[in-house]
C-alpha cells in the first residue's frame, strides 16, 4: 500500500529553458522540486545527489528539461515504489522507432565501449511498438537494464551508492563544459553508467509501461551552461498527495 508520508524530491538537471518544459513544470504542484540549473551534467547530478543526502526525503526522482511532464506521471512513479517497493522504478520516451528502457540483460562486450560510448541498439532496447503490445496484453510494471530517466525514482540506498558520472569522457567534443583528469571535454551516457553501476551493485530496475515520457532533441545553442551563474532552485510542494490520491 502507498505510504502518503512517504517523501519525494523530484530532481532535474535544468541547463536548458525550454518552453515545453518549462510550462509542464509549472503545473506540478504536489511534489518538492530541485532545479539544477546552469550546470554541466555531471555537476548537476552530483548537487542533486548532495541536497537529496542532506534532506529526510526517501526517494529520489530524477529527469532532464528536454521532456515535457504529464502531470501524473510523477505520482504514477511514486505510486509505484510505494506499493512494490522497489529500489528503481522509471517511466519511459521514444527515440526514434526506439524506447530508452532495455530488456533485463547485459550485452557481455558492455565494458569495450568506454571509450566511445555504446549505441542505444546494442543494448537490447524495446522498440515502442514492443511495448504498446505489451501494454495491450495488459503488461505495466516490467524488469529493465537500461533506465533512460525519464522520471526515474531510486531509493535512498540506491542514491547513497550512486557515482554521478557519465559512461564516456570526450575530448574531441567542440563543447567541453567539464574538466576530467586534467583534460576538458563533456560527459555522455550518464544514465547508461547509472544503469550498469546499479547492475554491478545488485539492484533490479523496473520500468512502468503505462508512464511514457514526451521527449524533444534540443539544440545545443539552448545551453545556459557557461552563460549563466549555475544556480539550486528549490520548489516545495503546494499540494499534499492525498489530495492527488
């Protein structure tokens, strides 16, 4: 059963100010919300980590701004981890003929590919019409490897045991927001490093078929990274959840 006191801190990294976003956000009310805002990934990961840790909240939801947020889909998630108790539950989006959500293994050559970073293809991904058939046969909540984060809720103990970093480190990128291990480049694949660092840790993921997540590719001159201060927004919630239960 869904525990109402359970707390929840929905934390998004917010480098963007994309319209879309920006008016789903508006409208969610029932939930604390973090905006990491003006940050590079990696940084941005790491200070929703920290405030989380510093915070009596007990699961953590984590997304980017380049999705538009149906107003439930939160609540769904949270809904989820409160009736199973599970450590990661996601939603999911399309890319492509694509969803961001694998079946529940590993491609065995995983670890050959952090240099360049591995294609969504080689990781088993459902396509969107697998899982519209699946939603027909009535299938919701299914075991996943990959976790794309479109809305994805992990426990405290999965945070407490999560490194924010990406899969890769490029150098050859015209972009290079980050520095690491003396050189400038960006961080790529972080949800991809969540997935197998939680994989070798031992803790299963599950995805909710019935949260499908907008998602829009965003043009790189959007970035506020480099342009503005980086800067924590924090938004309490102004409606308690049984008001939405």
């Amino acid at each position: 059963m869904f525990d109402l006191k359970t707390r929840f801190l929905f934390g998004i990294m917010h480098p963007r100010r994309l319209d879309f976003f920006l008016e789903s956000l508006k409208a969610l009310d029932y939930v604390d919300i973090l905006l990491a805002k003006n940050m590079e990934m990696v940084e941005a990961l790491k200070t929703i980590k920290n405030v989380f840790l510093k915070g009596d909240y007990d699961y953590l939801l984590l997304t980017s701004d380049d999705i538009t947020i149906p107003y439930l889909a939160p609540y769904k998630i949270m809904k989820d981890v409160g009736e199973t108790g599970y450590d990661i539950i996601t939603g999911w989006s399309r890319v492509g003929k694509l969803a961001n959500i694998s079946r529940p293994k590993v491609n065995e050559n995983i670890e050959k590919w952090t240099k360049k970073g591995i294609r969504l293809k080689n990781m088993y991904p459902y396509t969107v019409n697998e899982i519209e058939d699946m939603l027909k046969e009535g299938k919701g909540i299914i075991p996943v490897w990959l976790v794309g984060w479109s809305i994805t809720a992990m426990s405290r103990r999965v945070v407490e045991n999560w490194t924010p970093r990406g899969w890769v480190f490029l150098t050859r990128s015209k972009w290079k927001p980050a520095t690491y291990q003396g050189e400038k480049g960006k961080w790529w694949q972080a949800d991809i490093w969540f997935s197998y660092e939680t994989w070798k840790k031992g803790f299963k993921k599950y995805a909710d078929l019935t949260v499908r997540i907008p998602h829009t590719k965003s043009k790189l001159k959007t970035m506020m990274v480099g342009k503005k201060p980086p800067e924590v927004k924090l938004i309490k919630a102004r409606k308690k959840l049984s008001e939405i239960s």
